[in-house]
C-alpha cells in the first residue's frame, strides 16, 4: 500500500509493508516543515495509527543528509497577525500530539541534523535510532522565538538540565552521542547501512509482537502527558506572539540572508 501526497512544498507519504508503516516526509530546504507539510504529517500519522495493516510505524526524512531543519522560514518571515503565527505554531503541535496519542509505537530514523522543530520530531518518537552524523540543535532563542513548542516532547526525552543546555545555548550543535547519552536517541550507528539494518530487525519484531501490549505500553510511556492539547496550544501562541516582534523579523531576515 502506498499513498503519496506531492506538492512544490514537499512531500509526505506514508507506505505499509508487512505490519510496518513508514512514513516519509522530504522538503528541498533540508527536510524543513511548511504549515501544509506538517498538517500532512499530522494526517498521515493519524491515519496509520488508525489502519490495522499498520502493526508499528517508522517516521523518516528524504535524502541521505538532514533529518529536518525544523520550521519553513520562508513562511515564519511571511507571519504578520497573531492568528497566522500562532496557526503555523500549531502544526508542530499537532504532530507531537498526533504522535503522542498514536496507539501505535512510532520508531524515528534521523540519518542527519536535527534543528529546532526536527528535534522536537525526533523526541516525539518512541524509540529513536541514529547514526554518527545526527547532531542537534534547538535554534529558536537565536531567532527570537524559543523552543515553546518542542520544549515539552523534548524535556520528556532528555530532562530539564539538557533541554536548557539545548535552548539556551542556541547556536551550538550537540553530538549524536551526546543524544543518546542525554536519552533523545536510544542507539547511534557509524552509518545509514547499519542504522536502517537495526531498525528494520526492530520493526519486524513490533510487527509480530502483540498489537494490544504495544497500545497499553505506549499509553503508560505517555502517562503524564494528556494536558499536551491545552499545553502546546498556550505554547504556539507564545511563539505566534514572539515572531511578530522587531528581533524576531530581523534575525528570520538575517538568516534568510545567509
């Protein structure tokens, strides 16, 4: 089964095969979200939580280099009310709590970097497999915005002391190993060929173990987390607020620039 939505903003599709669904979302600006692509992602996520051929899911970015740049910031520079910026903040929103309330376990591939909202994608998974060259970086401070979103999914993973070492200090990458040290990443691979090799030796173990279990110990993984809607709500409109701000469109402008 295939299914595949393309448009000039990117793509998601989502294929299953054997009980394992995999999702793949690909964009040219190194894997980064436009609204429309994560409002995609949110219904092909919801969709393979929903199918029963799709026993567990593999989440994965296009292309052999970045995993995902986080937030479009050709749409973040074209944000000028309160509602549009905190609509576009809500997408990522939507796609942690989609991956949240998934009774599917969802495995994430990072092949590469992992900026901003891609590390948010990468803490929304249940169980996270690397390779060497998956680095990461929250960079919102940097713009003006503040990692308001992710932050949740991600001091979830790795703890308060790491998250705050990763959005305050905005403009330093963190190692791969570091990630797994910190629990973002659960295994590190040298490289894609032995990082795709385990993950499809786990996938057919999920696939061929109990669909009820899985539910039940996603649901427990998850404890704590049902007030995300609400949450992550009041968080995209901070981070609406803040991107109408005087250095928040200078530094989005400054970086385009580069």
């Amino acid at each position: 089964m295939s299914i595949s939505d393309k448009t000039l903003m990117g793509t998601v599709e989502t294929d299953i095969r054997g009980g394992i669904a995999t999702i793949t979302f690909a964009h040219p600006a190194h894997n980064s979200m436009p609204g429309l692509q994560l409002q995609r992602l949110t219904d092909a996520i919801e969709a393979a939580g929903a199918d029963p051929a799709a026993k567990v899911i593999v989440l994965q970015s296009g292309g052999d280099r970045t995993f995902c740049a986080g937030a479009s910031f050709d749409e973040l520079a074209a944000i000028n009310d309160l509602e549009n910026g905190k609509r576009f903040f809500m997408g990522f929103a939507n796609v942690i709590n989609a991956m949240r309330k998934c009774p599917k376990l969802i495995i994430g591939r990072i092949q590469g970097k992992a900026i901003g909202g891609g590390v948010g994608l990468a803490a929304a998974t249940d169980y996270c497999i690397a390779t060497h060259f998956a680095t990461v970086k929250l960079s919102e401070l940097a713009v003006g915005i503040g990692p308001f979103v992710v932050g949740p999914a991600v001091a979830r993973k790795v703890g308060q002391s790491a998250f705050a070492q990763l959005a305050i200090n905005a403009t330093e990458w963190q190692t791969a190993e570091w990630a797994k040290e910190k629990g973002l990443y659960q295994e590190v691979f040298p490289t894609i060929e032995q990082m795709d090799a385990y993950i499809t030796h786990l996938a057919n173990k999920l696939a061929a173990s109990s669909p009820d279990a899985m539910r039940r110990l996603k649901a427990v993984l998850w404890e704590g987390a049902e007030h995300w809607d609400q949450l992550l709500e009041e968080r995209a409109g901070i981070s609406g607020t803040l991107v109408l701000s005087d250095f928040a469109r200078q530094a989005i402008a400054a970086f385009q620039q580069k």
